[in-house]
C-alpha cells in the first residue's frame, strides 16, 4: 500500500499483457525445471524478479515457450485469455499427473475503453517473487514424478477466438480427484492472475 | 455471532453421540486431505465461507460443510466443463519429449524399469551346493566354467570334473599326472563339445567331451604354467604365468598363430570380445590390455591397442558387456578393490567402484542391465550391481572364504561360483524365465540331498 503512494506507475494494457505473459514464460520454465520434466543441466541460470531463474536451453522447448508466451500476449491484450494451463503428464502412459492452473481476470473496462490503471512495478514484480517461491518450493509437497514425464500448456480462451494456425482444441486434460494447493495470486489491476496447482492424489493417503 | 451459535450447536449434536469417534470418521472418510492444504488468506475465500456459514446452510438441504479446496475444484470443473463460454486451446505442435541425455540415463533407467516389472525377487540363498575338495585356492587360475552343452566344468587338484546340469550327473573327465598338474585352467569351446585344459607344466590339453578322449597337447607356447585361456572360433587363447599370451589355432599343426607381449607377469585374466575383434587380458602386473584381432601379425610379438594402468592390484576378473560392445568391466585385486568400465575404443575408463574387496571375478546378466562380481575377504560374498547407477541390488553371502571363480548357466540365468572353502554354489541370481524354473529341483527327498558329493 505505501508503495503505490509513493510511486504512481502508470499500467497499460499492452504492459499489463507483457508482465503476464512475461510471468507465463517464467513460472513455466520454473516449473519444468522443479519437477525435472527436462533435465537439469538443459537449465541456465538468470537473475529476474530479484530471484535466480531458470532458463531452459533446450531449442526446443524455448521456441515453444517463445511462440507461446507471443501468443498469450496478444490474447492477453485482447482481454481474450481466461486461463492457462501447464499440464505434465507421463510420458508412457499419458496419464496427467500435474496441472499448475493460471486463471486470469481481466478488467474489462480497460480493454474496452483503453484506460491505464496505476500500479508501481516493484509491487507486481514483488507479487511474482513470492508466487515463484512458491513454485520453487511446490516440490516440498507434490508428489515425485518417478517417471519420465511431457508437458503440455492449454489456454482457455473466450469462444469467440478465432484459433490461430498453429493451434488445436484440445481436452482439458482434467486429473480425476485431485489435490489442489492454491498460491500466491498477482494482480496488475488489469490482469489478476491467480495460481493453483491440482495433482494426483497419492495413493498413501488414501488408505 | 451467528456463525459461532451455529458451529457450536452443531458440534453439540454430534458430540450428543459418539464424541471422539465421529470426528475420527469425519476426517478419515473426507476425500481432501486437508492437512495437505496450504493455506493462503487470499484463497480462503472468507467472504463465501462466512456466507455459507451464516446464510449459506438456511436455504440449502444437504448442509455439507464446504471447504475452499472442495470450492475451487468445483468451480474448476464447471468451468472447464462449461464448454460454451470457453475454448481449450493447445498448440499443434508439442514441445520436444525430453531425451535421454547420458547423464540422465540414471534416473530415467530407473524409471524405464520401474514400471515395466516390479522389483525381480532375486533368493538370497545358494539353490544347491557341491562339495568341491581339493580346489585350488589360487586367486591367479581359471578352474570353473559352465559350456553351452549345459555341462560345468570344474577342476579339482589334478582332475577334471563334469558336472551335468540337465541331468545332475558328475564324471570324472581326466586325471593327469602328479608332475603334469594341478590343472591350472579349462575353458570350453564355444560348440560346447571341446574343452582345454591348462596344465602346471605349460602345457594345454584339448579334449571331446562326448567321447572323453584327449585330442591333442598345446606345447611350447609357454614356459611356464597356463593360467588362463579363451576361445575364439577355433583360435585357442592361452595366458600363461610367463606373461605370454599365444593365439593356437588348434586346427593346424604347428598352433601357435600369435603372441601377444605385453605382460611382464603372469596373465590371470583372459576374454575374448563377443564379436571375437578384441582381447582383453589382465595381468598380476596390475595392468589390463585391449588387444586387437585385426592388427595381430602372424608372425611375431604384437602391439596392444590399449594399455591401461588404472588397476592397483592384479587384474583377473573381466567381463564383456553382452549388450555394449566395446564395454568391458575389469575388477582389481586385494590392494585395489576396484571395479572399472571401459570403452575398449577409446581406452577411456568410465567409471570405477571400490567394492571394499577383492574382485575375484565378475558376470553380466545376459538378460538385464546388471554385473555380479564375486569378492574375497571380509564378506566373500557376491555383489549384483545395477549398471550404469551402480546400485548394489543383492549381496548374497554364504561362502565362507572368498570366491574366487564364478560361471554362467548358457540360459543366463544360473551363476555357479567356487570358493576356497570348496564348495560349488549355484545361484539363481539372474532372474528365473521358464527356463530356470525347469531347472530347479522339484522335490527334495532328503534334508541333506542338496549337498551332493562330486566324488
């Protein structure tokens, strides 16, 4: 709160999109690298939200996360995004065993008539640090994925998208009874993105 | 306040019937874990819980105390079931399926087992036990090997036993004179009707199993004892404690083809490559060398492909990898204790062990991606290792002085071991197809049976 009295940051829409699809980016490779979906040492070291990141090198998975991240952006602007989802299933069986769930509300009114909102910097990047902590320490509680697993991202969008080229429809690749920890949300006061993460019930604690 | 009026008359009903048990029930029936939740103010969605505890139970009939977690997965459900406003969308193509680096391959061998099979029961016991008297506690010889006729070959003193596993019948193959023996090592040819059999007075005898005759003597290759021998095709490999190794054709009349100079003490280690291209020999000299078929001259001494000096100790146990070819394993001696891999190619040593004992010889499973190695003092026990983690999956002890010679059934799944407290062990530590099944003895008459006299 003192914060924003201190600094009026002016939001836009177009940088409101670019801080979550930027957050997109991040908690993805985050979360790929914490739950060892690819290998550790495909991983490099950045410094973002005054926190040590890390980066996938892996070509592959960079471009798909780059063309992602580009796309949500402009679903993003367009106020079109309702949610993704970050979706690690086995690679054997496909089975889903993880869905890390970014809901995203957007005001409407900014999309609409294209007015800013005020909201300093330091404090969404101070929002992402602490959602980013606790991916980083998801691994403390979320079950051990002992096999070797693939990654998919969904993004639930208003149904009057047209869908781009390069994208199908798909399931929503739901987990029968799962569990469901909620962090930390962040808000852009254009975009409130909050964060949950659903996985498969352990079988210990059923019994 | 009206919530706090309500929660407690509703715990006052229940607590009118069973006070500790229900609440028991309560929390183990209950389908989230909600010891696992971590709880987050902002998620807690007070304003809807206050709701549903104050307004919320009037006009609702199933009174189900709803929790944030119960909340958020049924308004996810809704929502991603609620196919009319909303549109999933994934991309067409999918990121890259992680690859299986090299050193990766660690973790992802595990998973790849896991699944597929659950945890092979691997008996801690010896299946059978022979008595073996009088063998030579010789940490530098090769006196046990098992054809692929099914036929063990072991050698005792001065004689040469068969042991029939298919029959479980022992003959006595030969005897040879006091001032010719003991026997020193026998290896079987790969047709599994020919056995050699190297001899204290440097010489090496062939002999038709099937006919119990001797065919020919292998002379003046050495000039001292032969300790180790190795079949290639018809090329007969012999390794002697003159550091000498001799390639005999045994075909043609004067055998010796090659020899390999290199050792400069005796030769206790000897194994042909599966494709025949390489020999691996080990040295009391605590050196190991690749020797290459192809460069072999036939004339005179011949140079190594590699020499390796890792081993602090003597080297006698080696072992081709059956589904790598250029993977050799090598195991060193009491002051070593090492077990190393190798890429024959390149010379490079790829990993290395210290088991804590000596290695007195070691086996792949032909079946999956394990090394059993079999060790002296303190345990005399054999080790199965899981390659390439190098996880120890069994020790199986019962040996009571340390093994120095270990043989493979030709199904893979036996391994037979001698040890200087003269017993034969065998060892159904491979795994059991169908096969080893049919093998296992079916009833055992008498308490005593499964310690059988070989003589």
């Amino acid at each position: 709160m003192a914060a924003r009295t201190v600094a009026k940051d002016i939001i836009t829409l177009r940088g409101s999109a670019a801080i979550v699809s930027e957050f997109f980016g991040y908690a993805a490779n985050s979360i790929l690298y914490n739950r060892g979906v690819y290998p550790e040492e495909s991983f490099v070291k950045v410094k973002k939200y005054g926190l040590p990141m890390l980066l996938t090198e892996d070509e592959g998975v960079k471009s798909f996360i780059t063309n992602l991240t580009a796309q949500l952006s402009e679903w993003l602007e367009a106020g079109k995004l309702q949610r993704v989802v970050l979706v690690i299933m086995s690679k054997a069986t496909s089975e889903v065993l993880e869905r890390w769930n970014f809901s995203i509300e957007t005001d409407s009114e900014v999309v609409e008539k294209g007015v800013s909102r005020e909201k300093s910097d330091k404090e969404i990047m101070r929002e992402i640090q602490a959602i980013m902590r606790q991916i980083a320490s998801s691994i403390t509680y979320l079950p051990c994925l002992d096999e070797p697993c693939v990654f998919d991202v969904l993004a639930y969008t208003d149904k009057d998208v047209a869908v781009p080229f390069t994208w199908i429809e798909s399931d929503p690749k739901l987990i029968a009874n799962p569990q469901m920890v909620k962090l930390h949300s962040f808000d852009t006061k254009i975009h409130k993105v909050d964060t949950l993460v659903s996985y498969k019930n352990d079988e210990w604690d059923e019994q | 306040m009206n919530a706090g009026s309500l929660n407690s008359s509703g715990t006052i009903k229940t607590r009118s019937h069973y006070p500790l048990q229900e609440q028991f029930i309560q929390r183990k029936s209950s389908k989230e874990n909600l010891d696992r939740f971590i709880p987050n103010r902002s998620a807690m969605d007070f304003d809807y819980a206050h709701y549903m505890v104050t307004e919320g139970n009037k006009g609702k009939e199933n009174p189900v105390l709803s929790s944030p977690s119960r909340e958020i997965y049924r308004k996810q459900l809704a929502e991603s079931l609620n196919m009319n406003r909303t549109r999933i969308l994934a991309f067409k193509n999918k990121p890259p399926t992680p690859v299986d680096s090299i050193p990766h391959q660690i973790s992802t061998h595990n998973q790849d087992t896991k699944p597929a099979k659950s945890r092979r029961f691997i008996p801690q016991t010896s299946e059978r036990t022979l008595d073996a008297p009088d063998l030579v506690d010789d940490y530098y010889l090769n006196l046990l090997d098992w054809g692929s006729n099914n036929v063990l070959a072991i050698a005792l003193g001065s004689s040469v036993y068969l042991w029939d596993a298919t029959n479980r019948s022992t003959s006595e193959l030969v005897t040879v004179d006091d001032e010719n023996g003991p026997v020193t090592s026998i290896s079987w040819a790969p047709d599994g009707q020919h056995i050699a059999v190297g001899l204290n007075n440097s010489e090496v005898q062939l002999w038709d199993t099937t006919s119990n005759r001797q065919l020919r003597t292998l002379k003046g290759g050495h000039r001292q004892r032969v300790g180790s021998l190795a079949w290639n095709n018809h090329i007969l490999t012999t390794g002697g404690m003159d550091g000498r190794i001799v390639n005999n054709d045994v075909r043609i009349r004067s055998h010796i083809v090659e020899t390999y100079r290199g050792h400069e003490q005796e030769v206790c280690g000897l194994k042909w490559s599966a494709s025949g291209s390489q020999l691996a020999s080990g040295g009391n000299d605590n050196l190991l060398y690749i020797w290459d078929r192809a460069t072999a001259s036939s004339n005179s001494s011949t140079q190594w492909l590699h020499r390796l000096d890792d081993h602090t100790s003597s080297v006698k146990a080696l072992a081709w990898c059956p589904f790598q070819g250029n993977l050799l394993a090598s195991g060193g001696g009491s002051s070593d204790r090492c077990i190393k891999f190798w890429n024959t190619h390149t010379g490079a040593c790829l990993n290395s062990i210290d088991t804590g004992s000596q290695v007195c010889s070691l086996l792949w499973n032909k079946n999956e991606r394990e090394l059993l190695s079999s060790h002296g003092f303190t345990q005399n026990q054999l080790t199965l290792w899981k390659y390439p983690s190098m996880v120890k999956m069994a020790e199986l002890t019962g040996h009571t002085s340390r093994v120095i010679f270990m043989a493979q059934s030709p199904d893979g799944c036996t391994v037979a071991s001698a040890a200087a407290d003269e017993t034969l062990r065998f060892w159904n530590v491979f795994g059991a197809p169908a096969a080893a099944t049919k093998a296992a003895p079916k009833a055992r008459t008498e308490p005593f049976s499964n310690v059988n006299r070989i003589r």
